[in-house]
C-alpha cells in the first residue's frame, strides 16, 4: 500500500514507536544505554511533531503508579529517567537556543503553534475539519507574509482563541469529527466526498480493537 503524501506522521511514528520501545526495554533491564537511546529518538520525534513534548512527564507519572509499592525499584527507575530525560533535553535545548538566536524570542520547538490551533478549532468554509492551513483566510484574518513567523504564529492563536470563546458547540462538533477521521479508514475529507482507502491508518484500527 502506498499514500499521495509524505507527511511527517511516517517519520514520526517510527522514531516515537523506537523510543518507547527501548524506554520499556531500558526499564525491564535496568540499562542507561537503552534509556538514553529512548530520549534521543523522543527527542528526534518531537522535533519532528512537538506533540510529545510533554510525553516525559507521562513517563514519569507512569514509572511512579506502575513501581511505587517497590522503592528499591523505583529509586533505580528514577535515575534511569533523569538519564533519559537529560539526553531529551539536549537536542531540544540546542534547537531552542538556534529558535532564540534566529527569532530573538523563546521558541522551544517551532512557531506552527498558532497555526495549528486555529486550523485545529475553526471549521472550512463548508464547515467540516480543515486539512489544510488556512491561507486563503489570511487578508480576513490580518495575517500577510510580510509579518514575522512569530507575529503571524501569534495572530493565528489570538484569532483561535476568540472563535474558541464564541463557538464552543462547534469547537465540540470538530472534536468528535476528528475523532472519527482518525479512526476512520476512509480520507474521506482529505480527496473526495466518496474517500479513498487509508491503509495506514485502516491498519491500525484492529490493533486498537484487540
């Protein structure tokens, strides 16, 4: 099977799937090599989708319930996480700091923030899930090309923001229809009214199942 698009998801996938992989080897064995691998590849991932930016403090909520009745345990696990989590912070470090030098603001990973939270909660002009940034609404918006990535990243999550506060019953309604698109095995937004078979994400349905 193949796909019309080489998205970031491909990639990302692969390197987040390969960090928990060696994260739940590193914890089963007590290996530091196998921790700091894990938060390298987390590291890659969230570069590559800074939606598990985060994830760390998820690992660390998860260590604590599963281990807490096993101190001795535990306190291993704890320094095998902040191994892991110093080597996740090194190359989000450095990406920030080249972020700070080029747009002399503080941008831990990347200004497609207000972007992606607009296009996330406001709805097409035929009110479905949007799929594709909304530029064509920029002139409307009082976002034009020659404001700064930063500036125009921030427009993007004013305007979010106030549609958010004045449609709540629509951001809800998309909410529970990208919920089905994901699940769905048809892109039945992204081609055509009739949809195309997903079979990336068609595959990934009876796993989810089981």
């Amino acid at each position: 099977a193949t796909t019309k698009f080489l998205l970031s998801e491909g990639v990302f996938i692969f390197l987040f799937t390969a960090s928990i992989y060696y994260l739940l080897r590193g914890i089963k064995c007590n290996s530091f090599k196998s921790m700091l691998t894990s938060g390298l590849l987390l590291a890659l991932a969230t570069l590559t989708r800074p939606i598990t930016l985060l994830f760390p403090l998820f690992i660390f909520e998860f260590i604590f319930l599963i281990y807490r009745s096993n101190m001795k345990k535990l306190k291993m696990l704890a320094k095998l996480f902040i191994s892991m989590l110093i080597m996740f912070l090194i190359p989000i470090s450095i990406w920030t700091t080249r972020n700070y030098l080029v747009h002399k603001t503080f941008i831990p990973i990347s200004t497609n923030g207000g972007i992606s939270l607009f296009a996330g909660n406001t709805p097409d002009e035929q009110g479905r899930i949007r799929v594709r940034a909304p530029s064509s609404e920029n002139e409307r918006l009082g976002i034009t090309q020659s404001q700064s990535e930063v500036e125009r990243s921030r427009l993007y999550t004013q305007r979010a923001l106030i549609y958010i506060k004045e449609h709540p019953n629509v951001v809800v309604k998309l909410m529970v229809m990208k919920f089905a698109f994901f699940w769905s095995p048809f892109d039945w937004c992204f081609f055509s009214s009739q949809g195309t078979y997903n079979y990336h994400y068609g595959f990934i349905l009876p796993f989810a199942l089981a």
